[in-house]
C-alpha cells in the first residue's frame, strides 16, 4: 500500500461514522492525522489477528473481509456499510482483501478517539465549572481543550485539571514573561489583548498579537527550557496561570480501574454487573456486545439518575478515551465503573 496526496474535502468524509458527528473545526483536526492509500487489486489492506494504529474507510473500489471461518462479506464504496470503518476491532477479527483499485482513507485510531472525546464531552465539561453568565471562561476553556498540550492530560483528568487554574490580573504595559528566564507557569488569556516578542541581533522583533483563549508559556509545563519570547500586555486583561507541578501530576495521576474480559466474567459470577457502551448510537447500532446498554458519552451525565448504585458498570466497546472519560464520570457520581481491556 502506497500513501498519496489525495485531496480528502471536509464534505467527503461527513457521511462516513464516527465523522457525521463532528463539528467542522474537529473534522479539519482528524483529517490532518490522516492519509490516502491508493492500493491495487488483490492486495491485502490487513489480515485478522493485526494490531494497527490506524482505522481504514473504503472510498473508492471494493474489498473482501474474510472471518476466521474463511466466510467472505464482499463491500463495495457505494454500500450503506461502508459508512463505518473496515473492521475497527484491535487486533482485526477479519481480514480484507482489495478487489479492485481502490483508495482509502487512513485516520490515526488514537487521534480519532480524542477528538471523539472532546467532541461528545468537552461542552459538559467546560458547562460544568463555569455558568451561563461566563461567557468569557467558557470560551477559554473550549479553546484549551482543542489544544494538542491539553490532550496529553488523561481525560478522566481534565476536569481536575481545569479547577488547578488560578486567575490573575493583567495590566497593560505589564510584561508577563520575558525571553530568557526560567518559568514555571502556563498562562491562557481570557480577557484581554497581549504582544509576543523576541530580541534578536537588529532589535526587537513583533511575533504575534494574542487574544482571548490564546495561550502562552506550555514550555514550562513540558521542559525546563527558558523562555523563548517575551510577552507584554497591550490591554488590561485576566489570565488563567496554571503550575507545572499540578499539570504534571495530572498528566501521571491514576485514577481508573482497568479489568480483562476472564476477569469480568469473573465478576459477572458474584456481582451485579451492567454492560455499558458509551460510543454514538451509530457505533453501538453497527455492533456492539450482547446484554450491554448504550449511553453515549455526551448522554451520560444527564442520564445518572436512571441509573442503579447498587450495581457496578463495566465500560465496555472500542472507545478508548470515552470509555475513561465515562469511567470517571460514574465514579465522581458515586458509582462503582471499571473499564474492559482487550
């Protein structure tokens, strides 16, 4: 299989799933983590048993998929089914088969699952910790939580992460950080117009103008390299500081309970356990395991109350990041969760 530069438009992908739920601005974010691959007929796209990194959608030509009992499900670019990725199981249940030129699109299978997570979870998250009226810290927030410094955090932690910001008020002329000193702190401007500059040999040299949800100083919080600019504000305005020592114990902090499948049947012997799926209902409808429920993730907070205490939920499908996020949710509740491994 050979990559190429082959124009993916936004509107291309919009009718394929997980995509259809995304906003624009996440859609742009998946497509730059992925490729096109033009691969000629008869070549083998992966074979059951493969662990990849990468879920594949078929956009043009056709593919067999070929199961453990040599059952062959031929798909073609044009069926309803190739709305859903090609198998989107680690490792892959099926193999598949090109059987004629065809292209494909390749999406980076851990991007996608945060990008989901943000997407499903980020507007309750940010709704959470600031009220209607504050208007100006919900848009700080979102445009943190877009941000790729952000998405190292474990999601189940990014909630913690944002109570840890600590406010602080900026004067025009007051200069925030200057180029060459040794910071600690990470700085996002809720309010407020700000001017990052750098000295060089010929004088000062103006690098950009930063505004609201625009943030500064991350080398702080993942080296202990210098400044590299300077920033002074050119308004008065707040800024939201945050440590490097409270995002580093974040970042490494556990906080979930993992299980295997032996074990949940295990569990399922001596306890009352519910299956929970929190992927979109699309996802769940394509496949999904026998006697679980289905609460999506951007659902799920308004749904605890209908659910029992009495029983632990096992956090089950191929949802990655969801199914931490979703974890933790359940558990800040009150509720016993773990999550099912493969």
């Amino acid at each position: 299989m050979s990559s190429e530069s082959i124009q993916v438009s936004k509107d291309s992908v919009k009718s394929l799933i997980p995509f259809n739920s995304l906003s624009d601005n996440h859609i742009d974010d998946t497509l730059k983590h992925a490729r096109t691959i033009r691969v000629a007929s008869g070549k083998m796209v992966f074979k059951r048993g493969d662990v990849t990194t990468e879920r594949y959608y078929l956009l043009e030509g056709s593919v067999d998929l070929c199961d453990a009992d040599f059952n062959i499900t031929p798909l073609s670019a044009d069926d309803p089914e190739s709305a859903h990725a090609l198998d989107p199981h680690n490792p892959h249940k099926v193999s598949a088969v090109t059987t004629s030129d065809t292209v494909l699109l390749a999406v980076d299978q851990k991007h996608l699952d945060l990008v989901l997570t943000w997407d499903q979870a980020g507007n309750y998250l940010v709704t959470d910790l600031s009220s209607k009226e504050e208007m100006a810290e919900r848009d700080w927030m979102s445009c943190l939580l877009e941000s790729s410094l952000i998405s190292q955090v474990p999601p189940a932690n990014i909630q913690k992460l944002f109570v840890t910001f600590a406010p602080m008020k900026a004067e025009k002329g007051e200069l925030i950080i200057e180029q060459g000193e040794i910071g600690d702190l990470f700085y996002v401007i809720e309010q407020g117009i700000a001017e990052v500059t750098r000295r060089t040999k010929t004088g000062e040299e103006v690098l950009a103008r930063l505004g609201p949800g625009d943030f500064f100083g991350e080398e702080a919080l993942i080296s202990d390299s210098t400044r590299n600019a300077s920033v002074r504000m050119t308004l008065d305005g707040n800024l939201m500081c945050l440590e490097k020592e409270q995002f580093t114990k974040l970042l490494h902090e556990p906080v979930l309970q993992f299980i295997t499948p032996d074990e949940l049947q295990q569990h399922q012997a001596n306890e009352n356990i519910v299956l929970l799926d929190v992927r979109l209902q699309t996802e769940f409808d394509h496949e999904h395991s026998n006697h679980a429920i289905n609460i999506p993730l951007g659902d799920l907070r308004k749904e605890l109350d209908k659910l029992d205490k009495s029983s632990t939920y096992a956090i089950i499908g191929e949802s990655g990041a969801r199914a931490e996020l979703g974890a933790y949710l359940l558990k800040e509740a009150g509720f016993d969760a773990v999550i099912v491994k493969s």
